[in-house]
C-alpha cells in the first residue's frame, strides 16, 4: 500500500500535459448524417459518397494538409452528376458536429494543474468551423491538427511531433482517444494512454494515474 502511494505520487509530479483527441472525446460527429445530405443534394448513392470521399485516400491526403480545401471540393464533385458551389459544400461537410458539454467542466478543472493540447485527424474547413462554433476548443494551450502537422494518428510520428513542439517526455504525458489503435501507438513511445469511453471511466482512469482535478 504505502509503494502504491509513492508511485502515484511520482506520476503526479511527473506528469505536465494532458493530449485529448477531439473527435467522440471532446466534440461528437456523425459524418453519415453529411454523406446522406450530399447525397440527397447531388444526386448519387450514399455508398457511392462514402467511398469515394469520406474514407479514401483523397480523404486522407486532405488530412494530412496535402491538398487544399479547394482541391478537396474540386476533386470531389468531379464525381457528381449535379454540380453545387463551394459554400453549400462547406455546408454539408461541416454539419456533423455536436459538443460534449459533460468534457468542457472536467477541462476547466484539468488546466488549472495541466498543460491541456488537442491532437485530432482532422481537415482545414471542418477545424476552422469548430473553432468558430465550439467553446470547447478555448481551453487549450495549443493545437495539432492532422492537416497542419502533416502526419494521422497513429504514425508514431504525429506523437512524436508534438512532444518535440512541447518540449516535454512521453512519461510527462498523457493521451486520450477513443480509438484504441491511437492510444497503442502513444503508449509505445512512453506516453500514458487513456481509451475514451465516457467522463466517469475517464475520471477513473485518470484519478489511477495520480492526475488532479
């Protein structure tokens, strides 16, 4: 008992930051709500509009920042039948979003211990409309986006960014995603990993790991 306590109390000392993916953790999305919309706007089979874009790898050049939001809209309704302009593209691809209000109160109290960054698979336009809508997104030190930092979880090299940009060890921190995959590839380079399930198992999860709030 009393070498549990000592070990929980070297995490608590060690750890400095805490790396939360965005998508299903801090804000939910549902991308099959925006492919049934493009669909009923264009015209094409909403299978068809899945594949093709949503989990392709033009889908995931764009990700990666390879390609410009302009690019993405060309390249994309090359495939449609009926033609629809930017904006209305925008529209329908940004309209996935929900926040978890639950998570915003647990980062209020997580920053006033921890260093709070965002790590998320994500584009220009759908970061950009989060931004502007989500106050979620106001309690972080910092951001990395797929599409800025120009790796996808779970290369190792999207985690190894961002500790070099920090400035901090693996063990000082802790990531949490709810894809499982992500959060293996953190924990191989030293970093404390976390699955996402719901607030309360995350609390749980956290008070083991010695984290404050």
């Amino acid at each position: 008992m009393i070498g549990q306590g000592k070990t929980m109390d070297r995490k608590t000392e060690t750890i400095k930051a805490i790396l939360f993916d965005m998508g299903n953790v801090l804000i939910f999305f549902d991308a099959k709500r925006s492919s049934k919309a493009f669909s009923e706007a264009v015209g094409v089979p909403e299978d068809k509009i899945w594949q093709t874009f949503f989990i392709s790898e033009l889908e995931r050049s764009y990700t990666r920042g390879e390609i410009s939001s302009e690019e993405f809209y060309r390249r994309v309704v090359e495939h449609f039948p009926k033609k629809i302009d930017f904006a209305t593209f925008t529209k329908l691809w940004n309209d996935i979003f929900t926040q978890n209000h639950e998570m915003e109160e647990l980062l209020k109290k997580l920053k006033k211990h921890y260093l709070l960054y965002m790590i998320s698979n994500t584009n220009d336009l759908h970061f950009e409309h989060i931004c502007k809508h989500f106050s979620i997104t106001g309690h972080f030190n910092g951001y990395f986006p797929s599409h800025v930092v120009g790796h996808r979880k779970p290369d190792k090299a999207m985690f190894e960014h961002v500790l070099e940009e920090i400035k901090l060890r693996p063990d000082e921190t802790v990531f949490i995603d709810d894809i499982a995959e992500f959060v293996e590839s953190a924990k191989r380079l030293g970093i404390h990993g976390i699955q996402f399930t719901t607030r309360e198992a995350l609390e749980i999860d956290l008070h083991r790991l010695g984290v404050k709030f």
